[in-house]
C-alpha cells in the first residue's frame, strides 16, 4: 500500500472513532461544536470523514469539544505505519 494511501485510510480510522465517541455524547456535530467549543462542526465533520490532515492544537480542541482526554481519544486506534514502496 502506498503512504498516502496509508495516511487516508489511517485518518478515516481515527476519523471513525471520532464519530462514534461523539455520538456517545450528542447526536448532532452542531449540538456538540456549539455547546463545547473547541473545534467547528465543519472540522469536526472533515474529521469525522478523514478528509483533513491535522495539526496537534486541533487534537487538543477536538479531545476539548469531545469532553474527553487525549488519551481517551486514542485509546482504541492503532496507527498503521506498513505500506510498501
């Protein structure tokens, strides 16, 4: 598998588990966005679908607006770093 393969198909894993801890929270990206602050429901919706590449300030926002640790947050993705050339 090529990187940039790779690195979509790991940000829409994340993305995954995104959207499953903020269903756990609210059933809406507006609901949660507008009320926790953090990050938009437009960038919480491109994470979501692996769309966008991040930068660590935004993964602070994200754990913000999610109400949870960064920890928390990763605690059941795993990083996939096997691709070949």
């Amino acid at each position: 598998m090529k990187q940039t393969n790779l690195n979509h198909q790991n940000l829409k894993e994340f993305g995954d588990i995104v959207q499953k801890i903020r269903k756990q929270k609210s059933s809406s990206l507006n609901n949660i966005a507008f009320t926790r602050g953090g990050v938009t429901s437009a960038t919480l919706s491109r994470i979501e679908n692996g769309l966008v590449d991040f930068k660590f300030s935004t993964l602070l926002k994200l754990a913000q607006t999610l109400d949870i640790t960064l920890v928390e947050l990763f605690e059941n993705y795993t990083y996939s770093n096997n691709y070949e050339d």
